[in-house]
C-alpha cells in the first residue's frame, strides 16, 4: 500500500466539510408521482464518501476499460487505502510502474486484473512483474456536462 498518493491523485483534506442539501427519500427514475413534501437536511459529502479520511484519495478514471461497470472517462474515482482488496473490488493498481484501475480477481491462487469492458483482455502476471494495489474505489463522482 501507499503510504503517500499517487502522481495525479487529490488528497482528502480532512479539515475541509462540503456541506450538501440532502433530500428525505427517493425520486423515481421512471414516471413521476405526486410531489410530496420533502424534508432538505444537510450533509456532507465527507461523511458520506469517505470511510477513511487519512487513507482516502480521489483520482480521475480515463479511458473506457471499465464501462460496463460504470466507470466512464472522466469520472472521479474514491479510492480507499486502508482496505483490503477482495475478489470481484475494483481496485487502482500500480503494474511495473504504470497505473490501472481494474476489478480484482483472484481464484485457486491465480490473480488477474479484469477490464470491465469486454473488448480489454484481462491482465495476467508473468514471472519478474510487479503489482501493487494502491487502494480500492469505493465511489465514484460523475460530472455531466
């Protein structure tokens, strides 16, 4: 693990409190209902992305590997330190000194790296190469424009 981020990455800054109104409840993503009365509460986006402030870093995704699993170029990744990568996480790793964000598959002692697109083929490790896992992406942020 890092104990610093990697190039590119934005620190948490645990001093720092976005303070965002909060609607009570759902909203459809179909037809729409009857408006109700909705209670606003403020929250901070902190509180409710970040698990681990101090092991916490935010990263820009590029490309389109991980699509299908909705991740788009562009996106914001949550990447979390302090976790432990476990079978099926999307993770950010450092290959031989490049980095990737990819899902974690480890099955019968045999570790891959899996696109989640399924025009990438999956990185498989050879003798001499090194990975690193540099954290697990707990979030992302889309920006629309």
């Amino acid at each position: 693990m890092y104990s610093i981020n990697p190039p590119g990455a934005i620190a948490f800054s645990p001093g720092k409190t976005i303070r965002i109104a909060w609607v009570e409840g759902t909203v459809p993503a179909g037809f729409p209902s009857p408006a109700a009365d909705f209670a606003v509460k403020r929250h901070d986006l902190n509180e409710l992305l970040i698990t681990h402030p101090a092991a916490t870093f935010m990263w820009r995704a590029r490309g389109l590997s991980m699509i299908d699993l909705g991740i788009a170029d562009g996106d914001i990744l949550v990447v979390n330190r302090a976790l432990n990568a476990k079978h099926g996480a999307i993770v950010v790793a450092e290959i031989d000194g490049d980095f990737t964000v990819k899902q974690f598959w480890r099955r019968n002692g045999v570790v891959q790296l899996r696109a989640g697109n399924a025009t990438f083929p999956p990185i498989l490790f050879r003798d001499g190469q090194t990975m690193t896992i540099c954290g697990v992406v707990t979030a992302t942020i889309k920006i629309f424009k």
